[in-house]
C-alpha cells in the first residue's frame, strides 16, 4: 500500500460566531484530510459554513482546534494557501494587472524586474491572457478579472488555493471556457485545490473528489470523483453521482425551511 500523501489535516476544528453576547456555532467538529494534488470540490446548501470553512483554513477567522499544512499547525495567513474570491474586486484597483501580480512576489522577496515579468508571463498566459500586463482592473471583463486573480494566486506557487464560488457571477460560457482552463492547470502544476460550489456539474467537472457539508460543517458525501476527465454529461457514471449529490443536497435544504 503506498503511503498517503497528506498536504491539509483538519483535526477537531470549531468556529463560532458571537453577537451581541449569544454564542453561534457555525462549524462544529470538522475533521479533514486532503492528499496533495487532489481537486477537492465542496457543495452545501447556503448558510452551512462552507466560506466560513475556508476562512479558517486561509487563516483569516481565529478557530478551536488544528489546521495542518504539511504537519505545521497554521494559525494565521501565509502564502502557502492563497484564497480566490467570488468577488470580480479582489485586484488592487489603482495597480495595473502586472503590478497586482508583482505585488506579492515582491513581497516574497523578488526584486528582479526581468524575473518579475518573466513570472507575470507565464501566469498569464496559463490562464489564456496575453498582452494586458498594462490595464487596469476597471479595463477587464469580469472572466478576465478572475483569470487575474487566479494568475496572482498561482504565480506564488502555494501548497493549496482555496476558491470560494470564483465562477458564480460569470455568465455560462465564460464559466465553461474558466472551467476548462482550471481543469488542464490543475492538471500541470503541483498544487492542492479546495473549490467550493453551488454548482454541481462543475464539481463532478474539476473535482477528483466531491463533499456535500451540511449545517454545522457536518459532512453528508465524502467520496472520490473516479469519472475519466474530461467529465460531460454524457460520461459513464455522470448521472449517477449528479443525482446522489443533488438529493443530498434537497434533504439539506429541505430541513432548513
Ligand atoms: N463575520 C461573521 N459574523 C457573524 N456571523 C457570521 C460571520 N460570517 C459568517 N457568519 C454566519 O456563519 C454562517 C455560515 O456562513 P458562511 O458564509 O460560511 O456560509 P456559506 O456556506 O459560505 O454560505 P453561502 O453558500 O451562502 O456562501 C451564516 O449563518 C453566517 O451568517
Ligand atoms: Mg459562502
């Protein structure tokens, strides 16, 4: 048996939330372990602590219990997991793109200016743009924002990126062309990714591995995604675990109402 190769370990992880002195507790006893290179896609009805999840594990909430990365407990930001939003405004808008990408790298301590455009390039051009170095984010599409925001994330070559709903406000053709982009990159570079959906084809498309949470970070379908890639509608055993995820899924939506 070969040796598991485990890139995450959540042990024990408990989130709540105070307000006005009341005690919400959003996650409550989540335990996790994700293996380095696995394309891990987490559905779960709205409200169920899925961005909360994934907060935690960027290191932007304060949490009971461990967040491992590779052993090390992890308790605040770093580059080894870098977070992709929903949000089309997550570039520095006064930067141009070349300068938003740079900013962290330079912060990671390059300084060369011919390696910095070098870096820029190439994380460009792997999700399809060429030539924008110079805009500004208001001069983007909402796909070419993303398609940025995922460069940036990738050019600082972390362990694990972590993508809250990045598709969800881009138009259906947009979304395929990203879909599709993110699948062959996942495919080439030697990085971890956590994505969490509303969406269940894009979840069976990219994910080597699909979870359905329910209220409280409870985990209702943990299994491998063992559908050949490329992964359409029409593939052997599609149907199948579209329709296991969607019931689990109404059940979960159906008790909160
Ligand atoms: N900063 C906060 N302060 C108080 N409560 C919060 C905070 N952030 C999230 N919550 C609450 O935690 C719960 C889970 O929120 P979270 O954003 O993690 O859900 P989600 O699964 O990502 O939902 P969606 O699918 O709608 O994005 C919600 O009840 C929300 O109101
Ligand atoms: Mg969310």
């Amino acid at each position: 048996m070969t040796e598991k190769n485990i890139v995450l370990e959540i042990k024990h992880l408990k989130k709540a939330f105070y307000d006005n002195g009341f005690e919400e507790e959003i996650v409550a006893d989540f335990n996790l372990q994700v293996e380095k290179n696995e394309f891990l896609c987490i559905l779960g009805p709205s409200g169920c602590g899925k961005t909360t999840l994934l907060r935690c594990i960027a290191g932007f909430e304060k949490y009971q219990g461990e967040i491992l990365v590779n052993g090390q407990l992890k308790k605040e930001p770093g580059v080894d997991r870098i977070m992709v939003f929903q949000d089309f405004n997550q570039l520095f808008p006064w930067k141009t793109v070349e300068k938003n990408i740079q900013y962290p790298l330079k912060q990671q301590g390059i300084r060369d200016k011919k390696e910095l455009d070098r870096i820029t390039a190439e994380y460009l051009a792997k999700v399809n743009l060429n030539g924008i170095q110079k805009k500004y984010p208001h001069q983007l599409s909402g796909g070419m924002k993303q398609r940025v925001a995922i460069a940036k994330a990738l050019a600082l070559k972390p362990q694990i990126i972590l993508m809250d709903e990045p598709f969800a406000a881009l138009d259906a053709m947009t979304r395929n062309k990203l879909l599709a982009e993110v699948l062959l990159i996942s495919q080439n570079e030697d990085c971890t990714f956590i994505f969490i959906t509303h969406n269940i084809q894009e979840a069976i498309v990219l994910g080597s591995r699909v979870m359905v949470l329910a209220s409280k970070g409870e985990v209702k379908i943990d299994e491998k995604n063992t559908i050949e890639k490329p992964v359409t509608p029409a593939s052997e055993g599609y149907g199948n675990l579209w329709k296991r995820l969607h019931d689990a899924l109404e059940d979960e939506s159906a008790q909160e109402q």
